[in-house]
C-alpha cells in the first residue's frame, strides 16, 4: 500500500506545474490620474500607453525565465486572467511575446478580479476611506459596499483549490515530458493574498508586503524539495524590498531545499504563538532548529 501511495505520488507530482508566475496588470490610466475612476467603472479602466509598454516588456521577461533563456526545448504556458479590461489588455501584450504553439490554455477567473471598493463616485469620500483602511489595516478592513482583505483571501482561496483540481485532474497538460508554466494575471492585493494562502502566512506578514509595482511579477519554482519557492528565481535582496522579514526568506529557502518544510511546523512560525520553555531550547539545539536552523 505504501509503495503504492508513493508511485502515485511520483506520478501526481509530474504534472505538477515547474512554475507558478503571478503577474500585476500594466499601468492603468487611474494609476496616473484617480480621479477617472470616479467617472469610469473600475473593471473598464484601460491600460495608459506606458501600461501597455510595460506588458510588452514583461512579456519578453518572463519568455526568458520559463524558456530558461532559450535552454528549455519541451517548456508549455497556460493562462489565468483576471476579466478586468486593464489585466486582459496586459495578457494580450504579454502574449505577443508567446509563440501560439506553446500556449496549452487560457482561462478568465473571475475569483482573482480586484478588491470590491464599492463605491468610487465620490472621489473626497474615497480618498478618506482609504486613509481610513491604511490605520486600520489592509486585511480586515472592508470598504462600504465594497470588500476587504479578508474577502478576497475566501475567493484566492477557492480559486486555489480549483487550480488545484485542474492539476490533479491532468487538465493543463497531458504530457509529463512538459515543463508546464502557469502565469496568472491580476492585481496587487490578490496577488499578495494568493502568496499568503499558498505559504500559510500570518496577517501581520501580509501587511508587511508591498504591492507589486505594475507589470512586476512574482515566480514560485518548484524546487528539489517538491515545494515551490520564491527563493530560486529572486534573491535575498529582492525579498527583502518586497517586505519579506528575515525568517519568511528563511523558509523560502527550505522550501527550496527542504521536503516538508511546512512553515506552520516551522520554529519561527511556532515562536510567533508559543513560548519555548528551558528544555525545548535544549532539544531544538540538539535538532539543529533554533533560530529556524536545520541540520
């Protein structure tokens, strides 16, 4: 039975996507000029002319990463995209940069739109409930009529269980001998929340996230550990001014690195809940775990 369990593993774990890529939309003309969203609903705002340079560019960058620089014979790329107009216009752009022949799919996924901010009529009023939501807090404030951080980590959250089925499933690819890159396209704040799901991150480490700048993307590789990581494709420095504290890039690591380095079993992540008393100190030192250390 064992034996069994752990050749479907091997099995499961060919399908597994080699990438998971999470892009932000280009420069939106509200990006430059608020106000227009007080005249335009937010899911017609377009790409700015700058925006739409800015997707070309991140088009090309991230041929060069699932293509390895041109190394990789056998690489394939499906697609999710948020239906709002400035991340459809980005993936267009983006796409240009895709021979069609490598291209296994498409998706729009409603579930990773942008936050609900309800009403954005009255531009005054907007910009004080924003004021508002900085000292309150990203994650749980919710705007009139509109959503908080929370509500949209409960939709990331579904969309990851269904990305998780297709995979299983084999419906992106059904040839092992790919290397399968999915490149999701949508916004800051759901792509903060898609990475806090996935790495089990608490709200205070959310918070300490920035948002990606437009058209900048995050890459999750799979690792030699069989957990994906943000530690392969970005450095210690990049992390850092993205918000990471030194323990998160520490995990990021491990998950490179490291089968079972579930961060919620991890010594820094525990020390957040729970104090060591004397004797756990003396057994982490002797397991080689203190400070978030491994042997």
């Amino acid at each position: 039975m064992a034996n069994n369990g752990s050749a479907e593993m091997q099995d499961y774990n060919k399908y597994l996507p080699k990438r998971i890529i999470l892009v932000r939309h280009g420069e939106s003309t509200a990006n430059t000029d608020d106000k227009i969203y007080g005249i335009t609903a937010d899911h017609k705002i377009p790409l700015s002319t700058n925006g739409i340079e800015q997707a070309r560019q991140a088009g090309r960058s991230i041929l060069d990463v699932v293509s390895e620089q041109g190394n990789s014979q056998n690489w394939k790329a499906y697609f999710y995209v948020s239906p709002y107009e400035r991340t459809r216009s980005t993936l267009r752009e983006i796409g240009r940069a895709f021979p069609r022949n490598r291209v296994r799919g498409v998706r729009e996924e409603c579930r990773i739109r942008e936050q609900d901010f309800g009403n954005f009529q009255d531009y005054e009023k907007m910009k004080e409930l924003k004021q508002i939501r900085n000292r309150y807090g990203r994650f749980f404030y919710r705007f009139p009529e509109g959503e908080s951080g929370a509500d949209v980590y409960d939709r990331v959250s579904s969309f990851l269980e269904s990305l998780w089925r297709d995979i299983y499933m084999r419906r992106l690819t059904h040839d092992p001998a790919d290397e399968l890159n999915l490149v999701i396209v949508s916004h800051g704040l759901a792509v903060r929340i898609f990475l806090m799901k996935w790495f089990k991150w608490t709200v205070e480490q959310f918070e300490s996230l920035k948002s990606p700048k437009n058209c900048e993307f995050r890459v999750m590789e799979l690792g030699a550990s069989g957990e994906y990581s943000l530690a392969i494709q970005h450095d210690d420095e990049t992390l850092k001014r993205w918000g990471f504290s030194p323990e998160m890039i520490e995990d990021q690591k491990l998950r490179a690195n490291y089968r079972d380095t579930w961060n919620d079993r991890s010594p820094w992540y525990l020390n957040t809940f729970f104090e060591l008393a004397d004797s756990d100190h003396e057994t982490a030192k002797k397991d080689g775990h203190e400070d978030g250390q491994n042997k």
